[in-house]
C-alpha cells in the first residue's frame, strides 16, 4: 500500500514539474464571493500577462512564492501566485499569454458562471437561519437565530464564520448566544436583531461557515493528518415587508414627559428643559426634536439613546435636554410624538404637557451718563527716539551665528525628507494599496483574503465593517501589517 502511495506521488510530481504554465480556476463561483485563481510557472526567464482588471474588475494578488529546483544539475524557477477578484454576474475569463525561456503560452478562454449557494446537505453539519415572523412593517424588529450543528466525531481542526451582511436590513449581534449537546452533535446559537429598511419582498441570503477538517482518505498525508476545506452554507429567508402609514416613521409603544427644574425665574436666568421618550420599537429612529420658541434663546444638547434587548423586546430611551433664556413670560409648547401601534393597528399620537415660565420683575440698573468736559487741549507728546549703535563685532557673531542655523535647519529638512524616502520605499504593495483605498468597501476586498492569518488583524477586519469612519481603524490596520510584514 505504502509502494502505491509513493508511486501516485511521484507521478503527480512530475506532471507538476513539466507543466510550464498551469492556470488553476475554480469550477463552480458562489455569488458574493471572491474568484480565487492562481498561476504556476516553471522556467527561468518568465513573462507574466500584466493585467489590472479582468472584465472590468479589480483583480488584486493575494500571495506569490517562488522556488528552486534542480533536476538532473538543471536549475528552474518555479513561480505561484494566487489572485482574487469579485463578478458580481456572469462573465467570460480572457485568454491570458505567458512567456517562458522565450516562448509564448496562452490559456484557454472559459465561461465563469455565478452560481447561488445552497443550503448543505450533509450528515456531519448543519447550519439552518430560524425566524418567527414572515411578514412585518418597515423598521418592525425581529430576531433571526442561527443554529449550527456538528457531529463531535467531525475531526474539525478549526471553523470560521463568515461575518454576515444582510442586505437592506439593520441589525446587530446579540450577546444571547448558546453552545450544547444534542445527542452525537455539538449546537451553537448566535441571534441577530434585524429591522428592515425597506418595504417589498426582501431576502436574507445564505450564511456560510468555513470548516477546517481532517481528511484520513488523503493519500498523501504520509507523515501527518491532512486537511480539506467545507464550505457550510444556510437555508435563506424570505419576507414581506409593509409600509409604515404616511408620514411616520416609528413603530411600538412610546411614552413622552417633560419636566423644567423651576417656573419661576428672574431676568437673564435660564430654564433647565428635559423631554425624554421612553418605549420599545425603532428608538434609534426618533428625529432629532427641536424647540421653536419665540422671545427666548435656547440653547441644546444633543440627545442622548440608550437600548437594549429584554423580554424579547427592543427597549429604550430618548433623552435631550434644553437651556432656554426667556426675555419676557412665556410657555414653553407641547411635544407630539406619532407612532405605529400594530397591536391596534393606528397611528398613535402623544403629547408632552405645555409648561408656563413666569419671568419676575427685575430690577432696572440705571446706565452712568458720561460728563464731557469741554474746552480741553490735547497736547502732543515729544517723541524721543533712542539710537542704539551695534558694533562690528557683534555684527560678525550674530553673521556666523545666523550661518550656523541656517545650515542646521538645511540638515534636518534633508534628513526628513531621506526619511520619508526611506519609509516609502519600504512598504510593501499591500500597504500601498490599503493607503490608497477610499472607502470601506475597496479596504474590505482589499484585506478579506487575509482573514485567519492572525486574531488580532481578523479583530480589526471585523470592526472595519462595522464602522462608517475608517480613518483611525486604517492607521490600526497599517501597523499590524507592518508588525506581520506583510
């Protein structure tokens, strides 16, 4: 069995090592996901195609490695490089042209075709998306529960999840997750709460979690346990999301109240205002709510959110609070607040009270009249100029001293500029790349094929996608490439 094994390796051996030019593309592309290809090239003098874009899209180079081999006393260089870019639809894979020891190769044109992912069907995994509701309103909550099943016997070396996105839904991880036994399996639950952001029949696409398992029907694997790579996908899921009525854009149960810390004031003293709405149901979405009041100054803060899920309710409150400098009696107005009861099924409206600020006389502070006394002379003042005189001596030490601090000032502005030069000329391409990226969405392709290379760069990944500004999170990225050098 061993002589078999050993006979199979040296055959594919060889066809590695006398193929000049191999173009690997994978068979079968998920929609959403990055195409992975890479190119291997055996020969000295080697020419690859310079490309930039395939069809329009970006193509960026995730890895490269060369190496040496010697057959029969002849030296070759054997090249790889792995490649990604992501189609967002169906296209035609050019032909590509390669020069090796001066002689031209061309690949073979192929047709990519995108294809859904499916919910797997295995009987070692499972990975089902659960939901109690089919149809809603625009920004209604919901929980989504995912479930992922193992068999403990599975040999899983390590497993990754893929960060979901959910297209045109908000939403955020909660902290109510579970692990337990369930027979010959292993479950973990992660629930996510969603809110939609639009009306129509929306669409969760399927999950996916990346399985490193041990394959004991490798054939190589004669010294250790090799391993594959599973894909596990989801189920998806479907919903009919309904418009809010007109003009409002809450739903749940709210409650509004006011309260002012005095009444009464006295001239040029200020009223301490605070509303605060309390509830459940899209909290986040109350408008910024503003205080016309006429004869008074008044001042804001902005408002203040606070959430959080319990009895299986998303619950919260609106605080803001307001400093208003009154000129004369005044009433401060009601607040409304409107919002979408789906246990009555109406627009709900609440008021806050309106409250009266009584401002006291105040006492009258007579301005001092200014007495002009006339007939009075201005005198001009003699103006006496003191010329100090500077020797020839101090003028030769203040010449050379000046000429010493010119020449320090001309030694560092070239030192920071070789510096800089330096700095530049040591960053790898990556790193270019990543500085030169504008928005979330290009730093993302840009960093997703270097997931799982280390915890604390996937950390940072990860926050990436969560946050709007990526100002500060790019310069946390750009030292932990440097510290992995990659």
């Amino acid at each position: 069995m061993f002589l078999i094994k050993y006979f199979i390796l040296i055959i594919f051996l060889s066809v590695s090592v006398f193929a000049n030019v191999q173009l690997n593309l994978p068979k079968d592309v998920v929609r959403g996901e990055p195409l992975l290809f890479s190119i291997e090239i055996t020969g000295n003098d080697i020419t690859l195609p310079d490309f930039k874009t395939i069809d329009s899209y970006s193509v960026q180079e995730v890895s490269s490695s060369t190496s040496t081999n010697i057959i029969n006393s002849k030296i070759t260089k054997r090249v790889k490089k792995t490649y990604s870019l992501y189609p967002s639809k169906d296209f035609l894979f050019p032909s590509l042209k390669f020069i090796v020891d001066g002689k031209e190769y061309l690949s073979k044109e192929r047709n990519i075709v995108l294809k859904n992912s499916q919910k797997t069907i295995s009987s070692d995994f499972d990975l089902s998306l659960k939901t109690d509701v089919k149809e809603l309103y625009v920004s209604e909550n919901f929980i989504l529960t995912m479930i992922f099943k193992y068999k403990k016997s599975a040999n899983i070396v390590d497993l990754s999840f893929q960060k979901p996105s959910f297209d045109n839904f908000w939403y955020k991880q909660l902290d109510d997750s579970k692990q337990y036994q369930e027979g010959a399996f292993v479950v973990q639950e992660l629930k996510f709460l969603l809110f939609p952001l639009k009306s129509g029949n929306l669409k969760i696409n399927p999950l996916k979690i990346n399985a490193q398992i041990i394959d004991g029907n490798n054939s190589f694997s004669f010294f250790s346990n090799a391993t594959s790579n599973v894909k596990i996908y989801s189920n998806d899921l479907e919903f009919n999301v309904k418009e809010l009525p007109s003009n409002v854009n809450l739903i749940g149960k709210f409650d509004i109240k006011t309260q002012v810390d005095k009444r009464q004031i006295n001239q040029g003293e200020a009223v301490s205002y605070k509303l605060e709405i309390s509830g459940y149901g899209n909290i986040d979405d109350i408008k910024d709510i503003k205080l016309d009041i006429k004869d008074a100054t008044v001042y804001e803060n902005k408002p203040i959110i606070k959430t959080k899920y319990e009895d299986n309710k998303y619950t919260g409150t609106y605080t803001k609070v307001f400093s208003i400098i009154p000129n004369k009696s005044m009433t401060i107005p009601k607040v409304n607040l409107e919002y979408f009861d789906k246990e009555l099924g109406e627009v709900v409206l609440k008021q806050s009270d309106a409250i009266d600020i009584k401002l006291l006389n105040a006492s009258i502070v007579k301005k001092p009249e200014l007495i002009q006394k006339p007939n009075v002379e201005i005198k001009e003042k003699e103006m006496v100029k003191d010329i100090e005189k500077v020797s020839t001596k101090d003028r030769i030490i203040f010449f050379f001293l000046g000429l010493f601090i010119g020449i320090l000032i001309l030694g560092l502005y070239f030192y920071v500029i070789k510096y800089k030069n330096k700095n530049k000329s040591s960053e790898t391409s990556l790193l270019k790349k990543i500085k030169k990226s504008k928005n979330k969405d290009e730093l993302l392709k840009l960093l997703a094929v270097y997931i799982k290379i280390d915890s604390s760069l996937d950390k940072l990944i990860f926050k990436l996608e969560e946050k709007d500004d990526i100002k500060l999170l790019k310069k946390d990225i750009i030292i932990k490439i440097k510290e992995l050098k990659l």
